[in-house]
C-alpha cells in the first residue's frame, strides 16, 4: 500500500512538471531575466527576432533602438565604426518590428486597429515619396544620370497614384480599371543590415515598399496580392483558426507599448543618420553578431 501511494505521488509530481513546463513561456525568461549578450552587450538584434511569446524582447529592443538614435542624432562629426555598427543594428531591429507589426495586425487585429494600422502607413508612405519627388525635381544629376532622374520621377508619382488606388480600394472594396497597383509592406525577404553604400542622388526613406504590382485577377499568385487582398481574403471561420492568444497578446503590447506613430518616426530619425553615414569616407563597420543563433 505504501508503494502504490509513492508511485502515486511520484506519477503525480512528473505530471504536474510536465504541465508546468508546458505553461512556462521561456521566451519571456530569456528576454526579461537572461538576455543574450555579445562582447558582455546584450543582444537587441536577437531579442527582435523571438516569436511573439517574447514580445518583451520586441519591446526592449524598441527602446534600445530609440535609445541609440538619441545618442548619434545631435552628434557632431564623423560617425565611428561603432556608432555606424549600432545604428545598422538599429535598422535591422526596425525592420523586424515593422514587420511583427504587419503581420499582427492582418491576422490578429480587428477592423478599427487594421484600419489605423493602414492609414498610419498609407499616409506615412506618401509623405516619404513627395518627399523623394520634391528632392529629385531639384537634384542636379550628371549627363549620364539625367534620363534615371526623370524616370525615378515619374515611377515614384505613380506610386503615389497607386497608393491612392490601393487605399480606395481597402475603403470601397472596388478596384478601379487598372494594371498595375503599389502596396504598402515590409519585405519578409529582404532582413539583411545596411551596406551604407554612397549616393549622391535623393531615394526613398522608408522601410515599406511601394512597388508596382502585376495584378492578373485570372491568375493570382500570392504574391501578387496587395496588403488589402491578404485582409479581405480571410473569412470570419479563417479569423478563428487564426487567432493566437500569444499573438494577440503582442500585438496589444505592441499597440500600447511602441504604437504605429513612434516606430513610423524612428525611421524618420534613422534614414538621417543613415544619409550622414553615407556621406562620410568611413562607411563600413564590423558585425560581431550571429544570424545562424537558434531561436525559441
């Protein structure tokens, strides 16, 4: 009898280990109580990159970003290798935010916070393509430059014509008679740092791509869809199958925590740090990071 009720006990306390194991987020642990660190620095870059049970990370990684442009943004002189390698890194971590921010926002966020979502960077987009118009119609290219400056004008006010497009369509589900269409996304593909390469011509200062897009209605192709296809495409049953707590979870914090607005000025804050480095001699620097890191 008194074996069986060991055995019991016993059976009882690997049951309730496995059970609090499987509750235990070791995304947040590693986030808030051990941290990856590089060189005896924490790593932000791979705080960015957790799932979003690590969205502490996200959030830490937000304020270390924001953080180092305030320590570059007013500095006087030539930028050094170091302050080159934490603003790349900064860029990175914007960029992997700016996504986890998309993509909650198409599968987790309701019709209100899509909808904010999409105005912050509809609005946002265009300003930063005027912006890029306005700078290229009084740049004064070489001989050679001349027929790309006139080209880049004209593809970048057609983008603004289709971001327009796009936006009448997210608000009236009707697409107008045309072609070609922009979108408003961050490139799920392209998560590599910056090479801080030399220009010497005005280009667009934004994370968000507004290519033109295909779009052959008989032959749809996922990634022919623009951001408003990819929303209006998931049906009330789909938005149940995609509901994750861990995600939704996130996406609050990240809503209440970093919001669209701030995250759409710290690319603001780093294109001009980015366009000071460009324009110094000195441009590379070291990564002392590792992309090949196993994540949770």
């Amino acid at each position: 009898m008194g074996s069986f009720i060991i055995a019991y006990v016993e059976g009882g306390f690997i049951l309730l280990l496995f059970v609090s194991i499987g509750f235990w987020n070791a995304e947040k642990f590693i986030a808030l109580q051990d941290p990856p660190t590089v060189n005896k620095h924490v790593d932000y870059v791979y705080l960015s990159r957790m799932s979003a049970d690590g969205v502490d990370g996200w959030i830490k990684s937000f304020i270390y970003a924001d953080a180092v442009l305030k320590k570059y943004e007013n500095q006087q002189g030539v930028l050094d290798e170091t302050a080159r390698k934490e603003i790349a890194y900064t860029n990175y971590i914007l960029r992997k935010l700016a996504l986890n921010y998309q993509e909650l926002s198409i599968r987790q966020g309701t019709q209100d916070e899509f909808k904010k979502y999409f105005y912050s960077v509809y609005n946002f987009q265009k300003k930063q393509l005027q912006k890029e118009v306005d700078e290229l119609t009084i740049y004064k290219p070489t001989q050679d430059d001349l027929g790309w400056k006139e080209n880049r004008v004209k593809e970048s006010i057609r983008s603004i014509v289709l971001l327009d497009e796009l936006e009448n369509y997210y608000r009236t589900n009707e697409r107008r008679d045309s072609t070609d269409f922009a979108d408003i996304r961050i490139s799920m593909w392209n998560q590599d740092l910056p090479t801080f390469d030399q220009f010497s011509s005005p280009y667009l200062h934004s994370l968000y791509e507004s290519p033109l897009v295909y779009y052959d209605k008989n032959h749809p192709n996922w990634y022919q869809k623009t951001i408003v296809d990819e929303v209006n495409s998931y049906s009330k049953l789909d938005r149940l199958y995609l509901f994750n707590k861990a995600e939704k979870n996130a996406y609050k914090r990240l809503q209440k925590e970093v919001s669209i607005e701030n995250l759409l000025k710290l690319q603001e804050r780093y294109y001009k740090l980015q366009e000071k480095i460009e324009s110094q001699n000195e441009r590379n620097y070291s990564v002392d990071i590792s992309f090949d890191s196993p994540l949770l």
